[in-house]
C-alpha cells in the first residue's frame, strides 16, 4: 500500500476524465480514453454490444473479483428545434433549478448553447417563488430560426455541461461528472497494481439511465464478488440535520449497507469495514438509502454474486458542478487496495 500512499490527484487521470463529454447512450469519449490508458496495464481489453468496457487481469483459479463503475453522466437530449432556433430537450436525473444560465456543447461538434428561461423582469410573483420546469427552460445557441439552428444541430444530439476540473479550497476540488468519473479514476488505480484473484474493471455505460449497462456484466465476467465504485450525496450543510447529511466531506470513504435497488451482502461489508479499521483508513457509512447502482442490477444476474459499493462524498451531486475531498478520494483508493492486498474476498467467499 505505500506506493499508493504518496499518490497525488495531478497523477490521476480525474481532470482528464471529468471534462470529456459523455452523457448517457454517448460515452466514446471515455470509453477510448480509459482503454488507450489501461491496455498496456491488462492481459485484454473489450467491449460489449452495449458499449461496456472491460480490462481483464488474469489469475487461473483464482476468485473472479470485479471492480465497477459507470462512464456515463446526467445530461440534455435535443428533442426539438423550435420556430425561434431555441432547443428543447429531454434529460435524466437533473434538477430543473440548477439549470437556467447554464453553459453546455452540444452534438459531436460541442456547439455551444446557453441554457435559459424568461427573465426575471418578466416573471410573476408565482413564477420569481418556483421552480422552473424543465418543460419552461430551452437551449439557446444564437440561432436567428430553426433553419438557422438546423445547420448546427439536429434532434438527437447530446448537449453536456462544460464545466472545468480545478482544484480549489484546501485540499478539495470542483467538477462535472464527478459521479462517476470518480468511480472510474479509482479503479484505473487499481489496474496499476497487482492482485492474486483474477480481475476485471467493467466500466459501464448508462447507469443514469437505469442501470442499462450493468444488465451485460455478469454475462461476459461471471464474478463470485463485485466492488462498485461511485460518487454518492454529501449533504453536510449547515442547516442541514444530522440524520439527512447521507455523507460528509472530509471523513473518509462511505460504505453503503443498502440502497434502492442493492441489500449489501453482510460478509462484505464487515470485510470492508475491518479492512479500514485495520490499514487505520477513515472511512464513514452511507446513511442515505436512496438512489441505486450498478450492482442492483449486477448481484442477482446467472447464479449471484456477493456484491458491496465503495463511495465518494461529493456534494451538489447530479448537477453541473460537484465538490469533493482529495483524502476521501485517496482512502477510497488505499481501502479498495487493501481488501486486495489481503485478500479478504476469500474470507467473504468461504461457505
């Protein structure tokens, strides 16, 4: 594990993989991203005809351990262009009033557009006090009318925020898409060193989109244990109560008993939680049972796995601008290396 400790987050691959576009159903980008980086790492790399992509360390005989996490982010689907050139999309998972102002590229030219609504001159008293739906917002690239429009965009297109990576504050740091490029960071890590069980990393496309992906991974790695990887909500605000706070920036990796779609295996979780104790990695328990991952879909496919998540505290999750902690980050990684590194799959695999 000492090699790990010195890791900085410059030697990720974190800022590289929050900035490139990947909305739901359009994750090229990452996808050739994460295999040109981890190839050389691997004994094979691959995809399914879903877009998932696998790298593969093998150990003959050795228990079939997974690591996953998903590629894909929140994001806008053109549906129609307007008589008046401005857009009107579809989304997943995007609170409508994080988004009015907002700067996003669209299609595979990254035209930009300005997510807007009526001005604040123009609203009622009713409208200044509510949310603006979805339904009320439109993209505006500057069009003058929809043949205008029709020359840079086409319905069907995704459009992406276009938030920068920067560090910032002490010793945190501010992205897009951290939920899961977090995830995805982590495990190419991992790729870099070197276990005794036989290992697959499966990156997943569509999770946001209802975990569509994940449906293919027990088909092509047939796991006996999976580790998923996630951003996941801090909600450490100051008037916030204690009890709703999900996570805190700060104190560690959360390790996630059960979510909406997951009741995490019990021996896995006491594994992960006497790994940390033992290594003295801070880590706290996901309070928040909300929300589903991947392996919801992944632990109950051909004859089930024994599966548990590993997550990071970010906050302002599913909007265009997350924060997170660089520690949290780092013993996300160290934990994950050390249940590993002892090979405590083995105890949760005995019978």
């Amino acid at each position: 594990m000492s090699r790990l400790n010195e890791l900085k987050l410059a030697d990720t691959f974190l800022k590289e993989l929050s900035e490139l576009r990947a909305v739901s159903g359009d994750e090229g980008a990452v996808r050739r991203f994460i295999r040109e980086k981890v190839t050389p790492l691997c004994d094979e790399v691959f995809t399914d005809t879903m877009g998932n992509l696998y790298a593969h360390k093998k150990k003959e005989g050795a228990p079939v351990v997974a690591l996953t996490a998903h590629m894909d982010e929140v994001g806008l689907l053109i549906k129609k262009i307007r008589d008046d050139g401005e857009l009107e999309y579809d989304h997943a998972g995007l609170d409508p009033r994080v988004m009015p102002g907002r700067r996003v590229a669209i299609g595979k030219d990254g035209v930009p557009g300005v997510i807007g609504t009526k001005a604040i001159h123009l609203q009622s008293e009713e409208d200044y006090y509510a949310a603006v739906p979805h339904k009320d917002l439109t993209v505006d690239i500057g069009a003058k009318d929809k043949a205008d429009a029709e020359k840079y965009v086409k319905i069907g297109d995704y459009a992406c925020f276009t938030t920068k990576f920067e560090e910032f504050g002490e010793g945190r740091f501010t992205g897009k898409a951290l939920d899961d490029r977090v995830g995805c960071a982590v495990i190419m890590e991992l790729l870099k060193q070197s276990y005794d069980c036989d290992l697959y990393a499966a990156f997943t496309v569509q999770e946001e989109a209802g975990l569509r992906g994940a449906n293919l991974v027990a088909d092509h790695v047939k796991p006996d244990l999976v580790l998923n990887f996630e951003g996941t909500t801090a909600n450490d605000m100051p008037e916030v109560k204690g009890h709703e706070t999900v996570t805190s920036l700060g104190r560690g990796p959360a390790l996630t008993f059960m979510d909406g779609g997951t009741i995490v295996d019990v021996k896995l979780f006491d594994a992960l939680r006497e790994t940390a104790k033992a290594h003295d990695i801070p880590f706290q328990l996901r309070k928040g049972v909300n929300g589903r991952t991947d392996i919801g879909r992944i632990h109950t496919d051909l004859g089930g796995c024994r599966a548990g998540g590993i997550s990071l505290p970010c906050r302002y999750i599913h909007s265009a601008q997350s924060v997170a902690c660089w520690e949290d980050m780092k013993n996300m990684i160290l934990l994950a290396d050390a249940f590993l590194n002892d090979k405590k799959y083995n105890e949760v695999l005995e019978k």
